[in-house]
C-alpha cells in the first residue's frame, strides 16, 4: 500500500511501486486533468507538484511520493492569480497542454513573484504547446506577477 498526499488528502493505492504516477492520478483517483503527452518526461503535459517542486508524473515511479505531497491542476484554486491571468489573456488553444503549463507557471510565480522574461523562459522551457500559444502564456505570467510587462499588450 502506498500511502501520500493529494490536493491535501490523504491517498492510500495498493498497486506495484513502479507504476507511473500519472496512471495512479488519471486511473485509480480520478483525477484526470494531468495529461498523457510523450511518456517520456520531455513534453510537460504531466505536470504535477510533488512537495512544491514541478515533476513529471509520467516518469515518476508512484512508489516515490511515498509519505509526499502531490499537487495536481485539480488542487490549484479557480480563483489562483495563474488561473485567472489564464482565462483573461485567452491562452488555451486546443488546451492539452495547459494543466502542465500552468502548473510549472505557479512554481515559478510561488519562487518568484515578479519573475523577468528569462525567469519565466527558463521555467517554462519544459513544457511544449504545438499550438504555439507561447506569446499568450508568457503574458499570463506577467499578469498573474502584475508585472508591467503584461500591460497595455493586446491578445493575439
């Protein structure tokens, strides 16, 4: 039995300890809003915060969080400043990508709440949108941030 955290519950699962997390989250808790993307960790679709810090949970043998805490999209709050920049610069495209996007956003923004382009750039550099929406979601950023950079530039 492997018991940890979720968006603040306790989870108890009875599978093998090398299953990938992410299958543990979509499959066995219900909690599909962690996507399948390359399954290989490259691609960011997958991810999840396991205590605090970004991880891929597709590459992420489920025996590891053990005792840990995970946060999935599901655990972050509608009324999250990432959450609501999202919405108010359009980003979602197709939106596949997005739980991961912003999950890595609100690491960023929880390590540096006024991050620069570079920051941003380097925390969002794991994570691909094949619709390109990249312009939008660093915007976002600065919006969630307040930062100056977001103000007076129009949506795409």
């Amino acid at each position: 039995m492997i018991v940890f955290i979720v968006n603040g519950e306790e989870r108890r699962v009875d599978v093998s300890a090398d299953t990938p997390l992410l299958w543990v989250l979509r499959e066995k808790l219900g909690l599909t809003g962690s996507k399948f993307g390359c399954g290989e960790g490259l691609c960011g679709a997958c991810t999840v915060h396991l205590d605090g810090i970004p991880q891929r949970s597709c590459i992420t043998p489920v025996g590891d969080v053990q005792g840990k805490k995970v946060v999935t999209i599901e655990g972050i709050p509608e009324n999250h400043p990432v959450k609501k920049a999202w919405l108010a610069q359009e980003v979602s495209q197709c939106g596949y990508c997005q739980p991961g996007q912003i999950m890595s956003a609100v690491a960023l923004m929880e390590k540096k709440p006024k991050p620069a382009d570079a920051d941003i750039d380097g925390a969002m550099s794991g994570n691909l949108c094949r619709c390109g929406t990249y312009g939008r979601i660093r915007r976002a950023i600065h919006a969630a941030a307040g930062n100056a950079a977001a103000k007076g530039e129009k949506k795409p």
